[in-house]
C-alpha cells in the first residue's frame, strides 16, 4: 500500500471531509486549518510535486485550476481567495502529493 497520507485518503483509509470529487479531483478540509475556509485540491493520480509535472499533465492541471473559482463560491467565498502551492522542502512542503491550498473568509493569515 502506498505510505502517501493523500493516497490513504483517497482509498478512504484515512477519514477526510470531502467537499468534491470527480473522475480527476479529490477536494477535502485541510485538517489544521489555516482560515475559516481551508481547502485542498489534490489530483487523483498520485504525482508528488509541481516540480514534476510533466507536459502530459496539462489537462489534469488545467482542470485542476479551472475548478478552483468554483470550489471556492462553494464556500461562500464570494470576494476572492488565495491559492498556495508549497513545492519541496523549500517551500515548505509536508506532504508529497501535489495539492492546491484554497484559503480565504476570516482569519487569513498575512503572507509575507
Ligand atoms: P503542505 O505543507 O504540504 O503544502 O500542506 C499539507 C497540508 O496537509 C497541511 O496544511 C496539513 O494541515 C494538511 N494535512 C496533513 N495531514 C492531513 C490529513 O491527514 N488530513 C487532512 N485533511 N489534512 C492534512
Ligand atoms: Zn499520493
């Protein structure tokens, strides 16, 4: 089995709150949220970083930031949104399967 904490979420072996999904995408609540609303936007194929996609990825990534303005009215975030993407351990990424944050409502953070 894969030791890659998304995948374990996409096979339902670790809980999450899922708020979409389709034939792609998996979109959940970040667990440790960051603002009132903090999501995560992850590809069903497991790809570890944005630093290793491949132009055979243009569709899934494309489809991935199209949903983004969608998933985010869905959550009642009618004024905008802020999107992150952490690539490796320089930018600060925890987790190796290349997710979107979408964070925005009250409470978010300053980003410096
Ligand atoms: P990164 O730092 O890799 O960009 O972000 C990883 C995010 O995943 C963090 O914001 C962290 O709170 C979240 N996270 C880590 N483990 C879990 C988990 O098991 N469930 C959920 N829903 N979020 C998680
Ligand atoms: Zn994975």
């Amino acid at each position: 089995m894969s030791e890659c904490i998304f995948c374990k979420i996409l096979a339902g072996d670790i809980p999450s709150t899922k708020v979409f999904e389709d034939d792609q995408l998996y979109v959940f609540k970040d667990i440790y949220p960051k603002a009132d609303v903090h999501l995560l936007v992850i590809p069903k194929q497991h790809i570890a970083r944005l630093d290793e996609v491949r132009a055979e990825h243009a569709d899934l990534l494309s489809h991935m930031m199209l949903s983004l303005p969608q998933l985010a009215k869905s959550q009642g975030l009618d004024t905008g949104f802020r999107t992150i993407i952490n690539t490796g351990p320089g930018g600060g990424q925890e987790v190796d399967h290349l997710h979107i944050h979408i964070l925005g409502g009250s409470n978010l953070p300053g980003f410096k």
